[in-house]
DNA sequence: TGATCTATTTGACTAATATCATAGCAAGAA
DNA sequence: TTCTTGCTATGATATTAGTCAAATAGATCA
C-alpha cells in the first residue's frame, strides 16, 4: 500500500507524494506492539503500509474498548495533530504491521502547499465523526446480541467474502476479548451471545472462521 | 453573535465574511421548531446567531439521543456536508433561536477560496470526534450516576457560574427527559440519581436551579 | 378559584448484563 | 507426552437499569 494509493494522501501531486514517502520512516510492529500511547504528545502522524492495528481507549479500572481498526491505507494520529491536542488513545498492532511515521512539521507543511490534503482528513474526520456518533447511539439503544450482529455485518464487508451457496465467510481478526471491547461488554457476554446465534442457526463459529448461514436474518437480529 | 466572532468563519476576511452573511437567510426558530431532519439531504449549513439548539438521533423504536447542543457561534450541519452525507441527525431548537442558514455553494466557494477555513472546521470535526470517542467509551464503562455527574460538571462549565461561598449555581438548559436522551438512559433513572445525589448532600436540585454545593465529591462521584 | 395538562417522582417488578467461580480446550514448552 | 498458559465457555448469583403503573407537583387556562 502507498500512500498514493489512500483516500487523504492521493492530494499530493507526485514531486510532493515523493517528499512525504522519503521523509516517513517505515517500522515493522509485531503483534501487541504499541504505536502510540493515550497520554502522549502527537508528533506525527503514522500510515499504514500493511497489517492491521487497534485503537483503544482505557480506563482507570483497567476496563478497555476497542475504537475502531485501522488497514493498509489507514492514517492514524491525524485527529489529535488536527484538533491540537495530546493522543487521546493508543494505538497497537493486531496482526505484524508495517507502519510509517511522518512528522507533523512535514504533514503540516503538505497541508499548508496542498489544501485538498487538508480537505480530505476534514471529509475523514466527517465521516469518522457521523460513525462515532451512530456508536454512540447504538451502544445506548440496542441490546448486546443486536450490535454484535452488527459488528459481525461490517467485519463481513471488511475481511469476509461471499461463497457459491449464498452464505457469508469471514476470518474474524479479533479474539472474542477485543469483540467485547469493541461492543463495551464482556467477554462472557460475547459467549453468550455467540451461542444464542449458534442456536437459531443464522450464523456458525468455529474458533475464528464464521459463517453467515442467514444474512437477512442476521440484519433483523441487528434491527432489534 | 456574529460569524467573524465564531471559531470556524473567523478565518475569513473581511470581504469574504461580508459576502457570506449578505448570503447567508436568518430565520427565527421557536422552541421545538426542527432546523433539519435526519435522513434530509444537505442543502447548506446552519450559523446559530442566537439560542440553544439540540442534535438529536433517533431509532425506529421512537427511543431518541441527543447527541449535542449548539450554542450561539456553533455551525450546525458542517459534518454531513464535508462527509458528503445527508443529514444522520436532526436538529431542533431548545430554546428560541436565530439561526442562519448558508447554501452548500457558498460555504464550498469559501473553503476554495480560504484554506484556513477548511481548516477551522477540520480543527472542530477533530475536537468532536474525540469528544464523541470519549462519550462512546463512557458510555459503556461508567454507571449512569457518573455520567449524570459528568454531564453536570459540562454544563456547570457551559451554563453555571461560582458563587462566592465556594458552591457552584447553574440553571440547567433543558428537561430531564432531555438530560436522560444525553445519557442514553430513561427519565426515571435521572430521577432517581438526582434523589440520590441529594441525599448525600453534593448537589441541590430545585427545579432547573441547580447548587453544586461540593464540587470535588462530583468529581469523585464521576470518577467511579 | 378550580380543572386540566404535562413533567417529574416514586414504587414494585422485570429484564439484561456484569461478576465470580470453575471448567474445558487448544497451542506451545519442557 | 505432560505441563503450562491463555483464551473461551458455562453456571450461579448479584447488580443495574428498564418497564409499567400510580402519585405528585407545577403550569396554564377557563
């Protein structure tokens, strides 16, 4: 993945693509590699070449959720650097992960000579920003087994693919620890839920490896 | 309140602000008027000149959040235009409000012609998706009696003020029903936090007066 | 003033999820 | 193999907040 290749750096006319790529400096993080950590200063921002890193946010009970993950592509560390403010969560690689850093002097100066860079993290940070709230809202209003339906829907779009017979395949990328810490549960909780859709036949887990046997009926749990 | 007071269109010179208010159609919104609804597409975006505006999310059970208040220099309805979204919130005036309204070929003139605008807002969708990260990871790591605390102390912040006997006076903007759709959480359970914040002597509650006579057991209380 | 309306509070009960304890199970190490 | 170790699952119980119904308190209006 380079960065020509993203949805905010594809902006920058190839001389300055050229002077970002040449001014990162690209790190392999093995798995449960910390990136960044809340708390911290932003000093850049860091582009996901390859892998897949989580956002976190703990708390002072050690209780964690898991904010959103990040693919080849992925920007991270742009929210605070624009908003000025220090990171307000960590970051850590899931799978090994190839990760470039770019200083925020050199990011700033891109923006400053390109504003449709600035203008594509802004649409980022919109899109992001109506995702969070949806978040927000769900957690609040809908019932664990319904969102976890819906956390299995989008990790179908994103890491799963369709089969001949019409059902749904995907490798999950999380252990069931990081799924309730994406929902705000408990892992038991995500046990549970699990077994209850193993019952009704909608969907089969074995170990990671999940079929969708019931895409519809598996909307319907997420409506509810 | 004027534009070129606001955080975001401060960016503009003086010419540039001129054009945008002699474009920009101000209309006088009573309270529970709706400004947009969710789902509408975006035709422009929303300057509040004056008032108190609510952002509201609702599901198909009829059960509604809200998400923000607006305050006089607040710019409402920027995220689903540079998301390039229609409208996942709607908004509706708390109080009596003026409110301006600025087309999308105006507001997209402008950032062409400004960078630092795209900026500005770039800085604010930023902020509040921290802030909407935070309100997620509250959400499902705090009791409802911390986050009525916390949404106490923000609005002592936004609305309250000291008085001299070291207590802190604050006349809440809106109902309990709305104070709960912040939450996430029933009018019954508001209540009942209230009852028992009072109990221990913390805060007092008469009516929308509200006397936060130990600030730092408040904060205790929203620690835990 | 009394009548009515709405928002809020309170109480009894229920449902959902957390907590805690324990057990199973797969992968790697000795 | 056997022993760990860490993750996952299950059962029993506790806690929290929701639900529903009724009472109360203000506010408005005739």
């Amino acid at each position: 993945m380079h960065m020509i290749d993203s949805e905010e750096w594809c902006a920058l006319n190839d001389v300055d693509v050229t002077a970002t790529e040449e001014a990162a400096i690209c790190s392999n993080y093995e798995t449960g590699d910390v990136i960044f950590y809340e708390g911290d200063d932003v000093k850049g921002v860091y582009f996901v070449k390859a892998g897949l890193v989580g956002v976190r946010k703990a708390d002072l009970e050690g209780n964690s959720t898991l904010l959103k993950l990040a693919e080849p592509g992925d920007t991270l560390g742009y929210r605070p650097l624009a908003a000025d403010q220090p990171h307000r969560a960590s970051a850590e690689a899931v799978n090994p992960s190839i990760i470039c850093f770019i200083d925020k002097a050199t990011v700033r100066q891109m923006i400053g000579e390109n504003p449709a860079l600035g203008l594509n993290f802004l649409k980022r940070a919109a899109k992001e920003l109506g995702d969070a709230e949806e978040k927000f809202h769900e957690s609040v209003t809908l019932s664990t087994r319904a969102r976890f339906a819906h956390l299995l829907i989008v990790m179908q779009d994103r890491f799963g693919h369709a089969t001949e017979d019409g059902s749904l395949q995907l490798t999950l990328p999380l252990s069931r620890s990081d799924m309730a810490a994406m929902l705000g549960v408990r892992p038991e909780s995500v046990s549970r839920v699990i077994h209850e859709l193993e019952g009704t036949g909608i969907t089969h887990f074995a170990e990671r490896e999940v079929t969708i046997r019931d895409p519809n009926s598996l909307m319907d749990v997420f409506i509810k």
